[in-house]
C-alpha cells in the first residue's frame, strides 16, 4: 500500500510550499512520483487518511478536494499492485511499481500469451504444414491438457486456475511437471519425454520470438530424461535401437546444417563412435592422442570396461573426424573435449563421475536430434555401437570378427546380444547352402 510524503528538505521555510509525493517501498527500495501538489509544512498531516497523509483543513477550500485526488490516486495504484500480484505471484518488481505510478501500460516480454495455448498454436501450425502427423498433433495436444491438470492439482495455476502465462515457465516447474507425471500418473521416462517434445519445440520458437530469455530456453531444451548409466552390467540385450543406413545420412545432413556447435560436435563423436568399430562412449571420452596412430590408421587402447588392450582399424570417416578435431585441439591430451584434462583414469570414482556428467550431457543433446528425425527411439551414443554391429553382421562379417572389433570377451556376449535381431545375417548365411540345398530336394 502508497502512502504520501510531503518531500522537504534539511533546512525548512514555515512559508514555502512542498511538493507532496506518492511512495511504495519494496524490498527496502522506495520508489516515488510526485503529485504537482504544494503543501506548508503546517499544513500537512502524515496522520491522515489511514496513516497515508493528507492536508488538513487550514489548507483552505480546496483541502476537502485535494484529499479525494491524493486518494483516489493512492487507491487506484493499490488496487492494479494488488490485480498483478495475484495473476503474477512474486513478480512485482520496481520497475512493475514505477510503471503504474507513471501511468504506463504494463508490458511482459511474453506479451501475456497463456503457455498451453501457446504450444497448442504452434501444434496447430506444424499439423497444417505437414511437419507432424495427425498422431503427434493429437498426441501433443492430450498432453497439454495433462499439463493444465498438473497445473490445476497442485495449484500451480497463475491467472487462472490452469493457465500460466508464456513467461512464467521454470525448469522448476517443469521439473515438478516431470515428477507429478512419473509419481502421479506413473508414466515411463519414454513417455514423459514425448509429452515434453511440443514444450520444448514451442520454448525454441518462444525464444526466437524473443517472448522468452534466450538462457532460460537453453536450459529448457535439456530437460529431457536421460537413460540409466551403469558401468557395472555387461552388454544391455540388444533392443532393436540402431541406425538404417538412410538414418545415418539423415544424420549426417542434420549434422551438416546444425546451428549448434556443441550439437554438431556431439553428432560427431556419434559418428566417430560409429566409424570406430562401435567404440564405448567411456572410451570415446576417455580416448588420447598416444592411442592413435595415423600411420598405421589405427587405435590401440586399453579398454575402459573390459581393461584389456585392444587394436581398432580406422576407416576413412573416422580418420577425417578426427584431422578436424586435431585441427581444433592439438596441444590437448583428450581427443574430445568431453571431460577434464587433469582426469585421472585410474581413479575409478572420479572415472565414472565425469562419465555419468557426459553421458547425461551428451545423451540429452542426441535425444533432441533424435526427437527433430523423428527416429521411434531415444538417440543416445550407445545406438552408434548396436548401429555399427548390426551393419557389419547384415554385410556378412563373421561373429568372431564382429565380436573382436566390439571388443567382447567372448562370441557368446556377441550372439547373445545381437543374433536374433539379425534376419538379414541368417538369410545371407543360408543361401550360401542354396546349391547343396538344392540337390537335396525331393
């Protein structure tokens, strides 16, 4: 609530009239207009109206009038602080309190668009420009009234009891979004991740807007849920997430017209994963230049998981990779920029910290491009090795030699996880029996 001062100086005239200013005060910061009202000293009273001041009668006729001005003024104010405060919860700032003394509009940088209708416009305009199916389209928008439930459940409603305007999004309610669905609504990571697929993509088109701060989108752009790490487990069981060959070029061409550099440059340690024979992402991150000998076109390194050495043939792509990253860091002792240089590797707890930091870091950069490919499964560096094994098996590379440039321990871990995905291997393996079959026929 204002309240009235009648602004005078150290050393005072009984005569001389002051000018009378309206004042709030927030957070111990004041904030003042004055009113082109002149009062004596004598004739003001702090007192008045409730504690905001007033002129009293010795002012003259015109005291009964100033008094309703200086009111109505001080009440309007209050009442518009009181509307904002209630639509925008811990909003009012000094520069809100100013623009109502000085009579401006309120402006918001979001131009007070509500969030979900905002997402279910950007919806709407991707459906109609055949950039998402009909599924996505409805997909999207059942998870936003999803999200106005989460909104209405825990009161997280601003304006209104579901809505929030374009500007008050945070990662915090987002997160708290992230945990009411997998506690309360007890969906998987997978699903909460496609519901968080027209957010994110509405907050990028938002930010280009300039509706929302450029750093609050870039962090919302990683909220997606990352998978597990484990270094304790062997080989996962082989699900079926790997790469055809046109998802691969579709890979590269994204790479190629990727405006972020941080992305780009995770696309290529995908690639060179890929190129690499499959190669760990802990040994990605973990690779040196003393492990790579240009000569020879080979990488020999002492593998993270299985602490045996282990000889890897560079093809061509891969070679290229890394010229462009020689070229970018060739004083350093890590390959990729992926972990500290003063990393020690031997020690096995500060290891698995700075691999759970780039696998979280990596892998929910590569989910995004996944998500823009519209691929049917999370894009994470693990798909680069089931990618690489599943091509050298269909390209009728043996199973002993599969499992060698994978590194395994054995052929069993190899067939285990990879063989009866692999119709394209049998099918091969079977005609070279076609002849002898053939004879055999009755």
């Amino acid at each position: 609530m204002g309240k009235y001062r009648l602004r005078v100086p150290k050393k005072t005239e009984p005569d001389k009239k002051y000018p009378v200013d309206i004042e709030y005060t927030w957070n111990r910061q004041a904030v003042r207009k004055t009113m082109n009202i002149f009062v004596k000293i004598a004739d003001w009273h702090q007192g008045m109206n409730g504690g905001r001041g007033g002129v009293k009668a010795t002012y003259g006729s015109e005291a009964k009038r100033i008094n309703a001005v200086l009111l109505s003024k001080v009440e309007k104010v209050d009442a518009m602080l009181a509307e904002f405060a209630e639509k925008n919860p811990g909003k009012i700032t000094i520069d809100v309190i100013n623009s109502y003394l000085l009579d401006k509009p309120i402006t918001r940088k979001d131009e007070g668009k509500d969030f979900v209708d905002f997402v279910n416009e950007r919806l709407d305009s991707e459906y109609s420009r055949n950039k998402i199916g009909r599924s996505r389209h409805q997909n999207g928008k059942s998870g936003m009234n999803i999200f106005q439930e989460f909104l209405r459940s825990t009161n997280r409603g601003t304006y209104k009891a579901d809505g929030i305007y374009l500007g008050e999004l945070t990662i915090e309610l987002l997160d708290a979004y992230i945990a009411w669905r997998r506690e309360v609504k007890l969906n998987s990571d997978h699903t909460i991740n496609h519901s968080l697929t027209p957010i994110l993509k509405a907050c990028a088109y938002a930010s280009e807007l300039d509706l929302i701060d450029k750093a609050l989108n870039a962090r919302i752009q990683d909220m997606r849920i990352s998978p597990k790490i484990s270094l304790a487990t062997d080989e996962a069981e082989f699900d079926g997430k790997s790469l055809s060959k046109e998802e691969v070029k579709k890979l590269i061409k994204y790479h190629d017209t990727c405006p972020e550099p941080r992305r780009k440059e995770f696309i290529e340690m995908f690639l060179f994963a890929f190129h690499a024979c499959g190669l760990r992402l802990v040994d990605v991150m973990t690779l040196q230049w003393t492990h790579i000998d240009f000569q020879k076109r080979e990488l020999r390194k002492v593998m993270v998981k299985t602490n045996k050495r282990h000889v890897i043939p560079l093809s061509e792509p891969a070679i290229e990779i890394l010229m462009g990253w020689y070229a970018k860091r060739p004083n350093t002792k890590f390959v990729f920029n992926l972990v500290k240089e003063e990393l020690d590797i031997d020690n096995a707890d500060a290891l698995y910290k700075a691999r759970n930091n780039a696998t979280k870091c990596i892998n929910q950069s590569l989910t995004v491009v996944g998500e823009q490919m519209e691929l049917a499964f999370p894009l994470t560096m693990h798909v680069a090795r089931h990618t690489f094994a599943v091509f050298a098996l269909n390209k009728g590379l043996s199973m002993t030699v599969v499992s060698r440039l994978l590194g395994h321990g054995s052929t069993d871990v190899t067939e285990k996880v990879y063989a009866r995905f692999l119709p394209e291997t049998l099918s091969t393996e079977l005609t070279k029996l076609k002849d002898e079959l053939s004879e055999l026929a009755y």
